[in-house]
C-alpha cells in the first residue's frame, strides 16, 4: 500500500456485469489499510461498484498510462458520515490547495451534495 500511498495517481478499475474491466486515473489517499477515491455520485463506476465490489488498484499518470501492476481490491461505497470525514481528511492531507480548490468548486456547482467517496482495500 506504500506505494498508492505515494502516487499522485492511482488507476481504479471496476468490472462490468458482463465482466469487463474498466480503469479510471483518481486520486486516491490512504490512511491506515484503507485508500479512498472520491468521485461524482452518478459516474459510472459507481454504478458499476453497486452490482460488484471486486475493484482493482494501479498506480497511473494522470491520463491513466499503468506505472505498475495490478493489485486485487475490494471496494464500497462509503455512507457513513465519520467514514466519510476520515475519507476527505485524508485527501486534504494529502493534495492540498488541489483539493480544496476542488471541494469549492464542487460546492459552488452544487456537486458536492452528489459526490460518493469509495473505500477500497487490497486483497492479499
């Protein structure tokens, strides 16, 4: 986990009913054996991770080229509000001025209300 934890960007990858992968480049902070993404609440790997919390973790450039192999993950949803503020206190932490530019952004579009925060974990 060391080495999503340093990445400035890490490949998701959630899976289609019909079992194909699809990767998006997220940020991605982790703090303790979790490593949360934030993203908009009807993207669709959000809708893909409803059906199937099977997920994989790579870490990326920004436009999503694989700097490193795969690892297998579990992901979820979060919807509890303490996860939820442990999940932003991580990204703050960790993109700075990048993130709070993005949350205020976000509350004045009004998107901020909508946005899902995902817990992943890696499978050993």
């Amino acid at each position: 986990m060391k080495d999503i934890a340093a990445a400035r960007y890490v490949s998701l990858a959630t899976f289609r009913r019909s079992g194909a992968m699809v990767a998006t480049p997220v940020w991605a902070a982790v703090d303790g054996d979790d490593c949360f993404v934030f993203s908009a609440g009807d993207a669709g790997k959000v809708k893909r991770l409803k059906n199937s919390s099977e997920a994989r973790l790579a870490i990326c450039s920004v436009r999503g080229q694989l700097l490193g192999p795969w690892q297998d993950a579990q992901a979820e949803i979060i919807e509890d509000p303490t996860q939820i503020a442990r999940a932003l206190a991580a990204l703050r932490s960790k993109y700075g001025v990048q993130m709070w530019l993005a949350d205020v952004l976000a509350r004045l579009s009004g998107r901020m209300q909508r946005r899902a925060y995902i817990a992943v974990r890696l499978v050993d």
